[in-house]
C-alpha cells in the first residue's frame, strides 16, 4: 500500500464506484471466470454427452443428457449477473447441477461469488447443499470402481476451495477498507489537531498583541476620566486644551498602534491576498529585542515605573535567532502587562541576560500590592498559559511565582 493503485487496477468496491458498476479490473475477472466455466462446460460435454462412461449412462438417462449442454450453457450465461445477484444465482445453481454436469464450472463461480459478496454464512449453505449432491452423485456412479473415496475427495474440493478462496478475497477486502477507514480517520485527527494548534497560536498571538496595548488604551483614558471627574467637584484644576489633546494623543497612537500589531497577527491569515492599504494591511517586522527599551518607554508613559536591564545580549555575537528574540520581547510585554493589571503602583524590574553558551534567561519582577483589590483592568486569565506554550515550542522553560515578597516571571531561551 506504499504506492498508490489506479482505479482501474481495483475492485469496484475499493475503487468506490457505485452499485452496478464496474471497473476494468473487474471486467477482466469476469471475462477470465466466463472462460473458466466455459473450459469446464466443454471437458464436461465430452465426457458427460458425447463420450460418457458406461456407469454415467446407466445412471443417467437420455433426457437428462439431452437438455445437459444447453442448460449448462445457459447456466456459464448467467454469470453476467453474477455481482448483482449472488445469492439467487448460488441457489438456482444447486437443481442447475443436479440436472446437467456441464454446469459444474458454472456452479464453482457461484459459490466464489457469494462467499465474496455475501460472506461465510450463506456460501457454507449452499456449498454444503452442492456438496450434498456432487458427493452422493460421485460414489453412487464410482461404487463398483475402487476409488470412490479419491473421487468423492475431488468431489468435495471442487465445491470447497471456490468457497475458501471466496472468503479469502472478502477478508482481503475488507481489511483494506479497514486500513482506509482507520488512514482517513488518522487523517481527520491529524487536520484536526493541525486546525486547533493554528487556533491556539493565533489566539496566544493576539494576546500577546492585544494584551498590552489595550492595557494602556486602559490606563490613558482611566486617568483622563479620573481628571475630568476631579475636576467636575472642583478637586482639582480644569484641564487645559493642550492637555486634553496630549491625553487624547496618546489614546488615539495606542489605538492605532494596536490596528498595526493585530494586522500582523490577521496577516497570517491572509498569507494569499495582496496586502491592502489600510492599517491592517500592513505587517510590522517581528518585535526585538532591540524594541524592548521602546516597549518601557510606553510603559512609564503610561505610570508605570519600570528599571530596564539588558545585560549585554544587544552586542552578543551570533546574535539570538528572531523567533527566541520575539519570544523573549512576548514575556517582557506580558510581565508589563500584568504588572500594569494587578500592581500598578509596582516598581517593575525587567532583567535581560545570557549568551551563546549559556543561553537566554528573561526575568520581570514586581512587588505585591498592599491589598489584593480585584484588577481595574479585565483579562481572559489565559495570557501564562499561552506564553508557557509558546515559550515550550521555541525549546525553553517558564517559571512564574513569589519570591520573596515579589511576583516573578522567568523565561530561560535557548540561544539558537
């Protein structure tokens, strides 16, 4: 099964041609067990109509061989619908035989036929009711001889190796088809899993995109409505139109921003269309470790008070491969951003380190609040887990917890 068969070359049940049909490998069967048949039909008509033995035509009368040659070839005939009707064609074949030896390639076909298509429960009975007759017939006529055991023998197998190699062919069959379904269902789970493994990348991608972004869209425009708000009671000074629009400035670059990091994750999507000229049309480089010190810079735009530490690894030569590169930028954005969700008045302490030898270790840290209120900011809750696989398919390991008071999470990379 390491090569693939033509059509034409298989049964048409394996080649799944419909009821009635069939194939030229079928044709040719056919045409080969006609021939079979009609072989039989002729040695039979010599030595059962023109040249009999003297113990056949006592036995038998004229009758009998008279109508022998033309129902035997009626019978060799009726092999045409031998696919369609197995079963009604094995059972016409037992009076068929008992009337005419020439029919006796005729009945060997059928018996082959129905253990093939109808299975070993229905060609045992009809072969038991041929042998039934072939043998009683055989040691009736061979009684006076002294061989009427070897012929019964012959008799017997005449009617039981069509049967046995019948059911070899269906087993045959039907393990193939077996294998198929079993192939096409391994096939099914491998699309499935493939489907759902894209899903879930896509998913941490867009996390990882959106996470932070949206965080700080969050941040900006809470403390613009916490000013307005003071400013309403008379708590704290109106802002001023230079303000607002600052404010808003910096909303509006967030979100825009944010349409430009998403259309690099939809470009995977659309990896077959010409990239259009709206936002998300266009597709970024991937982010860098080099981009990190902008990545801080937007975090303290937004409050928060972040010490960057990127012990050498700009300048290490060979410089880390993009996909480790990428990866570590994603668990430095993702330590920001929980940072920003559930200590927001943190100091946060990002640590870059390593080198071709020893590898690559991403550390983000940050104390625990005071209380541990419920975060301002909503988040799906799955944003370790996605970085914990994404950091698992690049070869390395994270780690995420207290230490000392503080909420640590470590990423050890691979230097590739």
């Amino acid at each position: 099964m390491g090569s693939r068969i033509a059509r034409w070359a298989l049964p048409a049940e394996l080649a799944g041609l419909p009821p009635g049909r069939r194939t030229a490998r079928d044709w040719a069967v056919d045409a080969a067990l006609f021939g079979f048949a009609a072989v039989i039909w002729a040695v039979m008509l010599v030595n059962a109509v023109i040249d009999p033995e003297p113990g056949y035509v006592e036995l038998v009368p004229g009758w009998m061989r008279t109508i022998d040659p033309w129902l035997g070839a009626a019978s060799c005939l009726a092999l045409w619908w031998r696919r369609r009707f197995p079963l009604l064609l094995a059972i016409a074949m037992v009076p068929a035989l008992a009337l005419c030896a020439t029919a006796t390639g005729a009945m060997m076909v059928s018996i082959f036929t129905l253990a093939i298509h109808r299975g070993w429960l229905s060609g045992l009975l009809v072969t038991l009711a041929q042998i039934g007759q072939v043998v009683t017939f055989t040691l009736v006529e061979r009684s006076n001889q002294e061989s009427p055991v070897v012929a019964g023998a012959f008799a017997v197998s005449m009617c039981v190796v069509p049967y046995l190699s019948g059911l070899m062919v269906r087993f045959r069959r039907q393990l193939i088809l077996s294998l198929r379904r079993d192939a096409e269902r391994r096939h099914e789970r491998r699309l499935t899993d493939a489907r759902r493994t894209e899903r879930e990348r896509i998913a941490r991608e867009m996390h990882d995109v959106l996470a932070h972004r949206i965080s700080l869209l969050s941040v900006h425009a809470g403390a613009l409505a916490y000013r307005i708000e003071q400013a309403d009671r008379g708590q704290a000074e109106p802002l001023s139109g230079p303000e607002v629009t600052g404010a808003v400035r910096v909303i509006r670059d967030n979100a825009h921003q944010a349409l430009t990091e998403l259309g690099e994750v939809l470009a995977v999507l659309r990896a077959d269309e010409p990239a259009g000229d709206g936002v998300l049309g266009r597709a970024a480089p991937p982010p860098m470790l080099a981009d990190l010190p902008r990545l801080v810079d937007e975090a303290r735009a937004a409050g928060q008070q972040v010490t960057l530490d990127v012990d050498g690894v700009l300048a290490a030569d060979p410089p880390l491969r993009t996909q480790e590169q990428r990866t570590a930028y994603r668990v430095v954005q993702e330590g920001l951003t929980n940072a920003r969700k559930h200590a927001p008045a943190a100091p946060v302490t990002v640590r870059v380190a390593g080198s071709p030898g020893d590898g690559l270790s991403v550390t983000v840290r940050n104390p625990l609040p005071a209380r541990a209120d419920a975060a301002a900011i909503p988040g799906t809750g799955a944003g370790l887990a996605g970085l914990a696989e994404r950091v698992a398919l690049d070869g390395g390991t994270l780690k995420h917890g207290l230490i000392d008071g503080e909420f640590e999470l470590a990423a050890r990379l691979p230097w590739r």
